[in-house]
C-alpha cells in the first residue's frame, strides 16, 4: 500500500489478477487515503463505503479495472445511494435507479465508495457549492480545482484514486485536468451513453460522460468499457476501428497540427501560458510533425451561443426537473442565486432564441470541418490563465456578466468542440511558475479519438507527467 500513488488503474487492477493485492485492501487504502486528505481538499462529498464493501462481498465482474476503488461524479445516479446534484434540494435524495454509464462503470469491475463534488448541477467552472463548498486544488489550496468535475480532478491529482468518474458538456472534464495537472479526454458526441435521464433536451451540447486519469491507457481502457450505443441514445459516434487501447503506444505517424497561442476573442493570454503552447508546438516539430501556427474563424461567438444552450435553458430545465422530481416549486432556499437568475433568464428568453442558437452550432460545427480538412489535429491552452482562486466564481453572488467575463477569460476554447461534437482532450504538459499546473487542449476530427489517444500516448512518453504529483499530496 505504501506504493499505491505508483500504479494507474490498470496496474492496480494487475495486481488483483495476480493476486499480490486484495480489492478489500485497495479500498481500504483508498479510504483511509479519503479521510486524511479530503478534509483539506474536499473532493469527495458522498461517502458509501458500505456500497463498495457490498460489490465485493457479492462478487465483482471480471473487467479492466476489477477490484480497483473508484468515485462517481455527483451528478449521475446509482440506485440506492444519495445523488445531490451539488443542490440544497437535492440534499437527502436517493436514487432509485443507476444511470446507464453507472451501469457501464460498475461492469468495469470497480468498487464505487463515494462521490466527487460538483457545482450546482454542474453548470460552472468552478466546484464551489452551497451544499459541499468549495473544493481546492491540490497543487494550492487557495486555488479551485475547475469544475464542474472539480471534485474528481482534486481527488486523483491527491492520489485517492487514480482513475474517477467525469463528464463535459462545455468543458467540464477539461478543465478540472488542466488546473489539476491530468489527463482528461471528451469523447466523441454520442460515444459514450448518456441515458435514461438525459435526452435531446440538451441538444447539441450533449453531456460527454468519461474519466479524469493519471495515464492515458486508464482513459483509453476505460472508454472501451463504457463505449457504445444505448437503446435511446439521439445520437451515434462513428465505430472504432479497434479497441482504444490498442491505440496506446500505436505509433500517430506524421501528423498535421494546426496551434494557436491566442484566445479567440482577443483576451489576454497569461505569457507562461503562450510560452508552453509554443514549447509543446515545438516538441511535436521534433517527434516528426508537421505544425503550423493557424486558428479556425468561428462565425458566431461561442460563448453568447452556449450561454443560450448550456447555461440559461439546460440550467432551467435541471430547474424544471427539480420542481417535478421534488413536487413543489424551486426557492432561494433550495437553490442558490446564481441558478435562479440563470433560469429566469431562460424564460425571459423565446423559442426562436433557442432555434436561433442552435443554428449558430451548426454553421460553427460546419467551419471547424473546414479547417480539419487541413489538419488532423488542432492544439490550443486549454486554459488561458492559470486557475482561478476560490470565491473568484462565487455562485452566491448572482452577477452573470461576471460569470461570463470569466470564462472568456480564461476557458474560451473548450466549449467550441462540444458544439462541434468533436473529441478534445487536456494534456498536462507544462506547469506555471507558481506551481500550478497548466493543460494543453488537443482536439481531434469527428469520431478519430483513436488519434488523439496514440497521440497523448507520444506526449506521455516524451514528457511524462505520472510521478508529478501536488507536494503535500505525494505520501
């Protein structure tokens, strides 16, 4: 166990195979691991060790990852346990049925023990709720550690578990990995299940399910777990040529790589920042690809256009769906300000302004296959400012104008690949001279996550990141 923050997820699920290791001990170690670190960190939020000693004493399946300890975002069910949703009205919830990519995590083999923390239905960049508060960043406690997957970032930077539960519908998955110094892919648009709860009622902007990981095989083994259609899926992601990890280690070959160093809106970019975007173009140059410094033109603002989508009316309809689930109407009392004004502002809000952003996807979805006619690969900061401090994102203080300001700011780029359905992933290449880390966003074309994952593979070995841990969290 004193070697526990060594091994990825596969190398511990390794271990029970051989039996050097029981899935009793791994998750006692996880545990014991919970309540020393999270009371610094708070990352995990929900804690059912019962649940998780229960798989084991009924028989784990045999999977990729059986016996290895595990976290579920706070934002997906799992029948018989509390689900909040980063909500006061969701407080005492429980679930009374698995989500399908529960459903797809627990066939993987692992032992669910807890959940991570998310903002207020994970509708913000930043994990700091009225329900859990804040969660901080291992690297600096008085930094976030992004969200809305900030919780499960916090947990694997701080080695509780190696591999966790995340998701992104504009950024929420590479976000967190990038202010947490880890690995975090999008997948493709459909390529992972998103049902029973989630439908077209999120449109374009579609909810990405996946992990955050210390390597790159974690990822890639786990998307072969969860991959593929469900019955009700609207969409469908184009099928793999082969197993996902089988790409890890596959040569990328000689790859177009198209890199800017600048925010589409014209922010300013933290220097570091452009620097390390500049060093990583470089490094690609001398792994044998062809790189060159060019940016997409967007035709409509992705920022004004997601605000439409995934910030006023998916936030009203988890609204919507409060007041159905919970029988009465939703106050300042269940929800916290920030939510209520983004709702109302939905229904200020009229169906052709809904239709309209959802058009302005499609023409902004058109321009990117354009441009990755050109390229196969398009490299960007993931962040264009180190991470934010805790209370800069305060959802108590209901001033949208400055929600926005923020992201603008400092995570323009993200959602532009969840509108175009593309895969995107974070790669923790650099750190900042403070030393918080600072992510590397890859974006790949349509259905070719297999790119991106030999791709990340290259990087891993040429700049390997596993044993950069946050200093106070090495043990």
């Amino acid at each position: 166990m004193e070697e526990y923050s060594n091994y990825d997820g596969l190398g511990l699920a390794e271990l029970v195979r051989g039996k050097d290791v029981k899935p009793e001990e791994l998750l006692d170690e996880a545990i014991r691991r919970t309540e020393k670190i999270d009371p610094e960190i708070n990352a995990v939020v929900i804690k059912h060790y019962d649940f998780a000693r229960g798989q084991i004493s009924e028989g784990l399946p045999e999977g990729p990852f059986t016996g290895v300890p595990f976290l579920l975002k706070d934002i997906t069910t799992l029948a018989g346990t509390r689900t909040t949703f980063g909500s006061s009205a969701y407080s005492e919830y429980v679930a009374d049925h698995s989500s399908t990519i529960a459903r797809r995590i627990l066939n993987a083999g692992v032992t669910i023990f807890g959940k991570t923390a998310v903002p207020e239905f994970g509708a913000l960049g930043t994990t700091e709720s009225r329900l859990h508060g804040p969660t901080r960043n291992p690297w600096n406690l008085d930094y976030s550690a992004g969200g809305s997957s900030g919780g499960t970032a916090a947990a694997v930077a701080a080695r509780i578990v190696p591999v966790a539960h995340a998701s992104d519908s504009g950024g929420s998955t590479r976000i967190p990995a990038s202010m947490c110094g880890l690995f975090g892919l999008k997948p493709t648009r459909a390529r992972t299940p998103i049902g029973p709860d989630i439908g077209l009622g999120w449109a374009s902007l579609v909810e990405c399910p996946h992990v955050i990981s210390v390597s790159v095989r974690d990822s890639a083994a786990m998307l072969d777990a969860l991959s593929g259609p469900e019955l009700t899926s609207p969409f469908r992601a184009p099928p793999a040529e082969r197993p996902f990890l089988d790409e890890v280690g596959r040569s990328p070959g000689r790859l177009r790589i198209a890199f800017t160093t600048k925010s589409p809106y014209g922010e300013h970019i933290d220097p570091e920042i452009a620097n390390a975007v500049r060093e990583v173009a470089s490094l690609l140059e001398q792994l044998g690809h062809d790189v060159e410094e060019r940016v997409p033109s967007l035709p409509f603002d992705p920022m004004e256009v997601g605000e439409v989508i995934n910030g006023a009316n998916l936030v009203a309809l988890a609204v919507r769906f409060a007041e159905m689930r919970l029988g009465r109407p939703m106050t300042d009392s269940d929800l916290e300000p920030l939510t209520l004004l983004r709702a109302r502002n939905a229904q200020i809000g009229t169906a052709i302004d809904y239709v309209t952003a959802e058009q302005s996807v499609s023409e902004i979805s058109r321009s990117l296959v354009e441009f990755f006619t050109t390229c196969e690969v398009f490299l960007c900061p993931t962040l264009c400012e180190p991470p934010i401090r805790i209370g800069e994102l305060d959802p108590m203080i209901p001033d949208l104008a400055r929600i926005q300001a923020a992201r603008r700011r400092v995570w323009p780029m993200p959602i532009v690949f969840n509108m175009s359905g593309q895969p995107s992933m974070s790669v923790p290449l650099a750190w900042h001279k403070s030393g918080l880390p600072m992510g590397m966003m890859f974006s790949g074309r349509f259905g070719d996550e297999a790119t991106l994952l030999r791709l990340a593979s290259q990087l891993e070995q040429a700049r390997p990141w596993n044993s950069k841990m946050p200093p106070n969290f090495a043990a």
